[in-house]
C-alpha cells in the first residue's frame, strides 16, 4: 500500500497509542470523582492539555477540548452576539466552517487563482456588523498557507478605526489551523488570532479529538449542557486517553516541524520531476506535503479507482466533498474549469512513506494515467 | 454463458452500484459487447433522518465501470422521477390507495427515459439487473448487428405481436412484478443478463471477479425511502390528519391514527390503540380491516374472518396485456433467451390463446409472493378459493407457467 492520503486522515503514532493504553483500562477514572486516584487522572489530563495549548503559544485554560475540528470550529460561531450578517469567512473553507457560517448569514470572501486570500475583498467586506472572521491557516485540499498576520493587521487597523467612531462591535479572527501543525511552528499571539481550532486526527493522534484556543477576552456559549467540563463550554466526562494520544501526537508534531518540511519538500520535488503531463494546481505558498495534480481532459475519480487497484490511495479534493458527489468548491473558487476541477488528484504525503514509495507512486500513477488517456482516446 | 449472438453491440447498462447491475455489466463486458455503463440519478435529497446513499451508491457502479474498463456516465433522470414516479405515489396515497412507486419508476424511467436515451445514442440494447428473462422469436442474422441502429435490432417475428417477458431462473428473486408495465419496445432492446442465473451464482460471480459489492447490503423496495418507512417519507409530504380507529363490528372508537392515507387494509403493525379500553390486551392483534379516507376512519377488526379482509374476486384498472396471441410460440420459432441459457423445459408451452373470456392464469399480487391459480376475463380476477384483500393501488399481476401476462392495478 502507498497511502497519499494524508490530509484526510492519520495513522495514530505508536509513542501516542502507548500513552493512551492505561487510560482505557487501568486508570479509566472520572476526573471529577473525589478518590486520589481519579485526582492523578485529572491532573494527567490537565497536562496534556498543557502541552497541546504550549505547542501553540497559549495555556491549558485557554483550551477547549472538543470531539473533533468541526465541533470546534463549529464552537467558535457562539463567540458571534447579534445574529445576522455578522460573520465573513474564506470561500475555501472546509465545509465544517462554510456551513455553520452560512447559518450565521456569513459573507463569502474571494481567493486569489492562487488560492491565497484576496486583501482588498476583505477590506471591502469588513463593514461595522461584521464581528467574525474565519480564514483557515492551511487549506485541506491546496495546502495553501494564508497570511493571517497580515489579516490581524487589517483587523486590528479596524477595530482602532470603530474605537475612534464609537462603534462597540466586537471583531474576531478565527482560524481552523487542522492541517498545519506537522509543518508549522505554531503561535497564537504571532498569528494574531482570537480563536484557533486544532484536529488530533491530522497529527497523528486519535480520530474524535480536537481543541478550540479561545483567547481570554472571548465570551463563547456552549454547544451542550451537563456538568460542566471544559470551563462550562463543553459538558461531557472528559475523552481522557483521547487528550493524553492528542497531546503526545502534537509533540511529536512538534519536535519534527523542520525535518518534516525537508522531507516532504524532497519527496514533492521526486513526484514533480517523475509524473508527466500533468499540470500542478498549487503553485506557491503551499506545505510541500500537498501535491494537486490536474490531468486535464480525465476523470481524477477513474484514476483513483484505477489506483486504489494498483494500491495507491489518492483523493479528489475533501474526503467529505466526494461521499455528497459534488465538486470541489475550493477548485471553483481559484478559478479552475469544470473539467480542470474533474481531472484534478490530490496527493498529500506523510509519515507512512518512504522515499522508494514515492518513486513507485509516480510510475504507477503515470502508468494510470497513460492507459486512460489511451481509453479516452479510443472511445474518441 | 459463451459468446453472444450480438457480439460487439452497443448496450447501456443501468449501474446501481449494487452486485446484481454490476454483474449484468461484467457479464456483457465478457460477452463482447459494446459496454457503457450508466447511473440514473433519479432521487437525491437528504431527508431529516434519512441519509439518501446515492452518491456513494454511484461512487461503487463507477469504481465497478472503472475496473471493467467500460465508459461509465451518470444520467440525471431526478426532475423526471418526482414528476412522474413521486408524484404519482403522493396522488394514490392521498386517493387512499397503497401505490407501487418501483413499477411506476420502470414503466417511467429506466424503461422509458433510460430508453429513449440510450436509443438516441445509438444503442443496440438497454440491460439492467433485474431478475427478468426475455423471449427473442427471431434474430437477425449474426455478424451484422454492429453500428446498427436500435429500429433494425427488433429481435421478433414480423406477423408476432410482442416480444415475451419470462419469469427469472431464480424464483425466489424473480423481479417481473415490477416489470409487468413496460413497454413492448423497449423489451424488444432490453437484455437481462442474469435473469438466467440464480443470485447465490452471481454473488459468486463478482467474488471470483473481485468485484467489492458483492458484499453489499441488498437495497430493497423503494430506493430514496432507505431504511426508514414509507409512513415517515410520506409524512414529510402529507401532513398529519388525526383521526378514530374504530371496531368495524362494534364501531367503538379504540385509539387515533395520524391520517388514514398512512394505513394499509390488513396492516396490524403500527396501530395507536388505547389499552384501558380493556379490549385490547387480549393479546390477540387488531387489523386494519377497512379505511373510510372521506372521514378518515381506520377500521380494525381481531376477527381474520371478517369479510372485509377477504375476497374471492379483484377488479382491476390499467391493465396491461403484453400479449393477447400465445400462439406465436410455435415450433417454427425457435425461443432464444437474451439472457444466460434455456437450459430445460420449464417453459410451460401454452396451447391456448388468452381470450378475454375467463382464461386460467396465474397471479401474483406482491413481489416474491406465491403464484395463485385463478381466471381472468380481462378486468376481473376470479379466484378458486378466497384470498386476503391486496390493498388497493397494488398491482396484479398475471403469468402463464414462465411468461408474464401483463396485469393491471387493483382498483
């Protein structure tokens, strides 16, 4: 198997699955209970939080623990006080974000055909209602890193503007950062954001997990009610072996950031110089572990097929965007055809391969590639 | 199954993503026709509760087309089925009638849009999965079938009237109840690749081809109503009408309904009743023995004898006779069976035309449900012995040993 599938999910980290072990079993207590025992595991679960909130910049308490980056980032909307048209978010963003802020009346801001936020766009669209706005720091399907910075400079520009005017209207930055830690080194006060969302399962962690940076002068509103957890914004008996894998999983992340970045510029660099007669869609200001390929005039979803026979796992843009059988909105919105938009594969590599795989993984796909173009052909 | 008599001809292949399609694919692929595969996007829509598996359904017919090397399209027939196949389902349940939507979606759309289309693209044949067999009376000569269009392709005898629509092999699938409404044309160009076959053979046919969804869950009844039932789908159309149960012999009022539409004559299941009635915990169940939808007024009865529920005649509507002239099968025509083999004699001869005056037949009145021997003049099924009331709306159907009749909606 060559799995090139990263972006859509991880193998858990054999040092992360470790750690989780005992707390199924062993010490599976209740971190509210009152006995000694179940204090060691509250305290346990309060440092790893600690180390997952460290690896970003911020503290434990400046966490919620969530079941994943769409309750979070879904979480991150109840910051918003009046209910309409008060939110703009990027038009590539995962669906998780695109469809709660669509609740929320949201305004769609443009990319630029380089997938990269267009400035101006959201210049123009920050009127005094907008109080969110949420750009993902990397893209799931481009890879494409955002300048965030530039846009907590546009919003802090902003926000001193209404201060003079009198306007009280609050204005956040929210970024869902999923896909970034295994390449980034991550700070919440040099991004310049309110809210960050985390995803255990593009880290190598456990799948179910993830964590919302809530920045102190933030008021949210809970998504449940219950007991309380999570500084009463997330109610629910903590997923403790779930935190603890999270937490070893981002520092692995962490502790790998450089030798990553080389690796996988290496292995792009392979791919990029081994396949043919492809056009590559992410051009610049991209995590060099997200290849999009467009074979222009196929059908990407034959390929995959093809490939996943000769046991090479690639996808067509988001894992969720193929189960609903429609087409990539993030290709749409940097401009692509629909028939660049059919052709494209992503490719997005990881801790599962190997130099040699990447060589195989060209000739295969080349080899794919070639014997669809030569069916295309005959069927004229 | 051996080479075909219309090597090379071109078919269009209705791809469900399910094994039996996928099979029939595989099969004409190896037989060496022209193979294009299709999925119909009839129906899409999520409903609250209910997760519509189309796009995964299509993602499996492709990844099957893909590994058979055949094209593969997907053609969107959705405007066209709620118009004709939902619409119609919601006009007969509001009549008070229990419709069939999948003989509707076959007269309508895979056998009439699917069709038409697949002719205006040169087709030679449509094929489907279905559990099905066809009568060819005459062929054309063979090696000349390639790039001929659909009009020359009539696989029949010029004085006969109508291709012949046979029960499958398989009687325990047998799908001709929803197949008894098509039209005579489009069974002439119509292949059933595994109507000669049984269903454990082609379960092991796409594992011995390594085909994924041999394993896949069988889709039954009503495609875009999954797993949920017809009651909740209809209650997203048809709003919630309170109405009495009552005692047909008594007329006592024993619980409420949420709208007469909702029920079925000889449903038990499903039924509010009010216990403290005292009549009810009997532990004997209540039918529904009659539906009064002017009123709407559900009658139940614990009586199984009770007239209403039984019936020893069936008028029918809309009947189809898909062939009025049974002697066509003489010894000079040869029967060819368009799909796998004729293995044995178990097709049943008939010496006798069906003359609109009272001719034995056989009847069967849901799918997968046991043929019953009775007569027909045409409109009116007379049964030898009584038999529980088919809900209205329903259809009858009628065979001849192997060959399916026709038949007509029970009125």
């Amino acid at each position: 198997m060559i799995y090139l599938d990263h972006a859509a999910a991880t193998p858990v980290l054999k040092e992360a699955l470790e750690a989780m072990m005992p707390y199924f079993s062993d010490v599976f207590f209740n971190p509210s209970a009152a006995y000694l025992p179940a204090k060691k595991v509250a305290s346990d679960y309060e440092a790893a939080k600690a180390t997952i909130a460290h690896a970003i910049g911020a503290k434990a308490s400046d966490l919620v623990i969530t079941a994943g980056a769409t309750e979070a980032n879904n979480l991150a909307f109840t910051a918003i006080q009046a209910n309409a048209e008060s939110v703009l978010y990027l038009a590539t963003e995962h669906d998780s974000v695109r469809r709660i802020a669509e609740q929320c009346g949201g305004t769609e801001v443009k990319v630029l055909s380089n997938g990269i936020i267009d400035l101006s766009d959201l210049k123009s669209k920050i009127n005094d209602q907008i109080e969110l706005i949420s750009i993902s720091l990397v893209n799931n399907e481009l890879g494409v890193l955002q300048p965030l910075a530039e846009v907590a400079n546009l919003i802090r520009e902003t926000k001193i503007d209404r201060m003079k005017r009198g306007v009280k209207t609050q204005l956040l930055l929210h970024s869902d950062a999923s896909q970034a830690l295994n390449l980034l080194d991550i700070s919440v006060s040099r991004l310049g954001v309110d809210l960050l969302t985390l995803n255990a399962a593009k880290v190598y962690g456990p799948k179910g997990v993830g964590a919302l940076y809530v920045s102190h002068d933030v008021r949210l509103k809970p998504l449940t009610y219950g007991g309380g957890q999570e500084n009463g914004l997330r109610s629910g008996t903590e997923n403790v072996p779930g935190v603890i894998g999270f937490a070893a999983a981002v520092k692995h992340a962490k502790e790998h950031v450089n030798g990553n970045r080389k690796k996988y510029a290496g292995w792009k660099k392979i791919l990029l110089q081994e396949l043919k007669d492809y056009e590559l869609i992410n051009k610049k200001h991209t995590l060099d572990n997200f290849i999009v390929l467009c074979y222009n005039g196929l059908d990407a979803e034959r390929l995959i097929f093809l490939l996943e026979d000769r046991g090479v796992y690639v996808s067509t843009g988001a894992a969720c965007a193929t189960s609903k059988g429609v087409r990539s909105h993030v290709l749409k919105a940097i401009g692509l055809s629909d028939s660049e938009i059919a052709g494209s594969l992503r490719i997005s590599l990881g801790r599962t391969n190997t130099e040699e795989q990447i060589h195989d993984a060209a000739r295969i796909i080349n080899e794919v590639v070639q014997s669809e173009k030569e069916r295309v052909k005959r069927n004229g | 199954m051996g080479k075909s008599f219309f090597h090379g001809a071109k078919v269009f292949v209705g791809m469900s993503g399910g094994v039996d399609s996928s099979v029939s694919a595989m099969l004409l692929v190896e037989q060496g026709y022209d193979v294009t595969g299709v999925y119909m996007k009839n129906w899409s829509k999520d409903l609250p509760g209910m997760k519509c598996p189309w796009a995964e359904d299509l993602a499996d017919a492709k990844r099957v087309a893909v590994k058979l090397g055949i094209n593969f399209e997907v053609w969107d027939f959705e405007e066209e089925y709620r118009q004709k196949v939902v619409e119609y389902m919601l006009d007969e349940f509001k009549k008070g009638n229990t419709p069939n939507p999948d003989i509707m979606c076959n007269q309508e759309i895979k056998f009439k849009l699917f069709f038409e289309k697949a002719k205006e693209r040169g087709a030679d044949f449509i094929a489907t999965g279905h559990y099905a067999r066809t009568l060819a009376l005459e062929m054309p000569p063979s090696g000349h079938t390639q790039g001929r269009s659909a009009k020359h392709m009539v696989p029949r005898r010029a004085s006969s009237s109508a291709p012949v629509l046979l029960r499958a092999v398989d009687d325990n699938k047998d799908q001709t109840y929803f197949l008894y409404r098509i039209s005579e044309e489009a069974l002439a160009h119509t292949l059933f690749p595994i109507g000669g076959i049984k269903k454990p053979e082609v379960k092991k046919l796409a594992e011995e081809r390594g085909l994924h969804n041999a394993y896949k869950k069988e889709s039954m009844g009503v495609c875009f109503v999954g797993d949920v039932g017809m009651k909740d789908f209809l209650k997203e159309y048809i709003e919630i009408n309170p109405g009495e149960i009552r005692e047909i012999e008594s007329e006592r009022v024993l619980g409420y309904h949420e709208g007469a539409i909702f029920y079925t004559i000889g449903q038990r299941h499903g039924l509010c009743l009010d216990g403290e009635k005292g009549v009810v915990n009997d532990g004997l169940p209540y039918y529904v023995v009659k539906k009064d939808t002017k009123n709407n007024i559900v009658y139940v009865s614990k009586n199984l004898n009770d007239d209403n529920l039984w019936i020893n005649e069936l008028e029918l509507k809309d009947v189809i006779l898909r062939t009025s002239d049974l002697s066509i099968l003489g010894p000079t025509c040869q029967p060819v069976f368009t799909g796998g083999s004729f293995t044995d004699g178990e097709l049943r001869r008939p010496g006798h035309a069906l003359e609109l005056d009272k001719s034995p037949v056989l009847v069967r009145l849901r799918h997968r449900a046991p043929l019953i021997p009775a007569t027909f003049d045409g409109k009116t099924i007379y049964f030898d012995n009584k038999i529980k009331r088919p809900a209205s709306g329903q259809s009858a159907v009628l065979y001849d040993g192997e060959i399916c009749l026709g038949g007509g909606i029970i009125a």
